[in-house]
C-alpha cells in the first residue's frame, strides 16, 4: 500500500488484483449490470490510482474504494434515471416474439430479485448486498461504508422489508419481466 502510494505501479497493480472482482461483484449487484460493473470497476480503480496520495490512512484503503465505488454506481444510477430507458427487445418485437414462456420458475425469480433488488434505496441496497450476497459481518459492511454499525443494523432491516414489498408487488403483477416496470440496468 505505501509503495502503491509513492506511485509504484506494480505495488498498485498488485492491489487490483486483490480486490478487483469484490469491487466488480459489488457494483454488479449495485447496478444489476455485468457490463456497467466492470466499467465502473475500472473507474473506481482509476479514481483510486489518481487519489492514493492523498490517503491519510492507508489501512482504511479497502474502505475507501467502496466508497469510491458505492458513488459512482449512485451517479450511474442517477444518470440512467434521467434518460428514458427503452429495452432493446421491443426494437426487435416486430421480426420476433421474445418471451419468457417455457423457461423454469427459478430462472424468473432469479431476474425478479434482481429487478426488487435494483429498485431497492441504494443505502440499503449497498447494505443488502455486502452483508447478504457478500457475507461479511455487519461490523465490516459498516467499516466499508463508513457508518455505524447499529445503522448497518437498521438499513438491513428495512432494505429486507423493502424488498420484499417490492418483490412482492412484481410478483403480484404477473406480467413479463421485461415489462414489469423495472429498468434492466
């Protein structure tokens, strides 16, 4: 890490390696992207190549990528807010009917929990997804997020409730999942 912070870069590749795919799984999950995250994976690293001088606490470096990742998957999201969405499926609807219709139950309910999870507030979301997907300790998910841990605490009660609720309501449309009302992002 100090070597990364004098500007060696086979000390800051090493770094990547380490910790790359967390940060990608993380913003995947984030932005329900596999393309985006690893965009995203590579700004995150860019940003903290361009900042790790100014670390003051290099043992808080793990830290301080999620952080640099969690906001640059909030602006993504708040950036794709903003554009009109419109799904590459209906631009093919008139040569091909695409449906879901025949595939297995846990494959829909996989993409729904995805779409639940997507329109999740992105605080709990963040939460949700290193504490449930990720499986650390709610202590670490609040190192990594910079919180207490007794918020970590209440944003995983109320994201699990939130999502349900919103998992719930998908559900109870029954409609396709590419019309469901959720962005694909």
């Amino acid at each position: 890490m100090q070597r990364a912070q004098r500007g060696d870069e086979a000390a800051f590749n090493i770094l990547f390696e380490r910790y790359a795919q967390q940060i990608a799984r993380y913003l995947k999950h984030m932005v329900g992207n596999d393309g985006v995250s690893c965009d995203l994976t590579q700004d995150t690293f860019f940003r903290a190549w361009r900042g790790l001088a100014g670390l003051r606490k290099p043992q808080s470096f793990v830290s301080w990528l999620y952080q640099i990742a969690t906001n640059l998957a909030r602006n993504y999201q708040e950036q794709a807010r903003r554009m009109q969405y419109v799904p590459w499926e209906d631009y093919l609807e008139d040569s091909r009917e695409l449906s879901t219709l025949g595939m297995e139950r846990h494959i829909e309910e996989r993409e729904l929990t995805q779409i639940a999870l997507a329109h999740v507030s992105p605080t709990y979301r963040a939460c949700l997804i290193l504490y449930v997907i990720e499986g650390l300790p709610q202590r670490k998910v609040a190192e990594l997020l910079g919180m207490k841990e007794s918020c970590v605490s209440k944003y995983l009660s109320r994201g699990k409730e939130e999502m349900r609720q919103i998992y719930q309501r998908l559900e109870n449309e029954g409609l396709p999942i590419r019309q469901r009302g959720g962005k694909r992002k």
